[in-house]
C-alpha cells in the first residue's frame, strides 16, 4: 500500500470546506504538531542559516501557511535570537488567514490568499519555509516548486515533511482515533503520509528538479530538503 506515493486526495484540500470544518481541522493539526515536534526541523535550520550568513534581519516567507503556528514559532525565535523578521504567509485557502487572525492576534505576519505560482515574479525572500506542504502537491507540481524555492529564495530554502512508512501510519491511524480528532484530521491524517515520501523519491525530485539540495533525516519519521547557506 505504501510502496508508491497515493494520490488519493485530502479533505482539506477541498475548497468546498466550509471556515468551520476547516478552522476545527487547523485547531487539531496544531495539536498533532506540537505533539509530533514538527516546529524543531525548520527552527534548527533557521539557526544554521543565521549563524552561516550572519544574517540579523530576515525576510520569511512560509508556504503552506495554514493556521500560523510554524510562523508564530518562527516569530518567538526571531525575537530570542535578536534576529529582526518580517513574515509573510502564503496559503490558497481564504480559510487560513481568518483562522491565523484569530487564533494568533497581533502576531506581525503579512498573510497572502493566493497560489504561490501566481506570486510577482519580482517578489524576494530571504528564506522560504514549508512544513508539511510538498505532500498535497503531484510530483510534477512539486518539480516546479522546488525550481520555484531556488529561483525566489536568497539566502535559503527549507522542506519538511512526512516520511511514507507502515509505523507513522499505524501510530497516527490510532492515536488520532484515542484522541477523538475532528473527522477531516482523522481522514486526512493517514492519507498524508501516504502522499509522503521516501529516500528514493526525494533523491529522484531533487535530481529531475536540478537544484542544488541537501536531503536530512528529523525526528520523528520527517524528511528536511534545503537548498542554500543553511
């Protein structure tokens, strides 16, 4: 079942969802990434880059944004590491940003409501961030969006996301169920890490994309692909 990546889709890719289907899916899916440490990968690797460049301001952007938590993480880190940042967010769905408002007030992030291929091809970044995102893309799209992070990316970019194995797909078939998720996050919890990925798969990406990339290993069961300083 898992020797391949499933294409089957996720709810939540639906935008059909209603603001409080999908609100109470995002409430959940922070619980299950505080809980699984998805905010530690891409925090290490902002260290690493602002040690190699030197770096004391920043330019953020993070695709994929959903509910603001990794930004609200990437915020508190700006502010312990006297690194000044400005965020932006980006996530296709208009339901995020309503959600990210709320749940974070005051957090200083400049949402976009958009496809990040629609984006001004005039617009930089210091870092573009992604965690848990590559998945919900085809691997035609996301060929063209590792192009897309090298092209728009000026000092580095960062990938995190699900490892496709039979262990995380038992343990989160499970525990979503032991904790009475919402319905969206119990569906679409098993269904993601179908869509993730392997060794093999992301050493095949990153040659058929041409970009210059390091493939790393974070627990628990989660890939890192970065390209640039860090």
């Amino acid at each position: 079942m898992l020797r391949a990546r499933s294409s089957a889709p996720e709810i939540m890719d639906d935008a059909a969802q209603d603001f409080a289907a999908f609100s109470a899916a995002l409430r959940d899916l922070e619980r299950i990434n505080r809980m699984s440490l998805a905010y530690c990968p891409t925090l290490r690797w902002l260290d690493a880059l602002a040690r190699r460049t030197g770096a004391r301001r920043m330019r953020v952007l993070d695709v994929g944004a959903g509910g603001g938590d990794m930004l609200a993480r990437v915020a508190a880190w700006g502010a312990a590491r006297g690194v000044a940042l400005e965020l932006v967010a980006l996530d296709r769905s208009p339901h995020a940003a309503v959600h990210a408002r709320a749940r974070h007030p005051g957090l200083p992030v400049r949402w976009m409501t958009a496809d990040l291929f629609a984006l001004d091809p005039a617009e930089r970044f210091d870092a573009v961030i992604c965690a848990l995102f590559t998945h919900h893309l085809d691997d035609e799209t996301l060929l063209r969006f590792l192009r897309w992070m090298e092209a728009r990316a000026e000092l580095g970019w960062f990938i995190s996301d699900l490892h496709r194995h039979p262990l995380p797909w038992g343990v989160v078939w499970a525990g979503v169920r032991l904790l009475r998720m919402d319905p969206m996050v119990v569906h679409d919890s098993t269904v993601s890490i179908a869509r993730g990925f392997s060794r093999a798969d992301w050493e095949g990406l990153i040659a058929q994309a041409g970009v210059s990339a390091r493939l790393g290993w974070a627990f628990p069961f989660r890939w890192t692909v970065s390209g640039g300083a860090a």
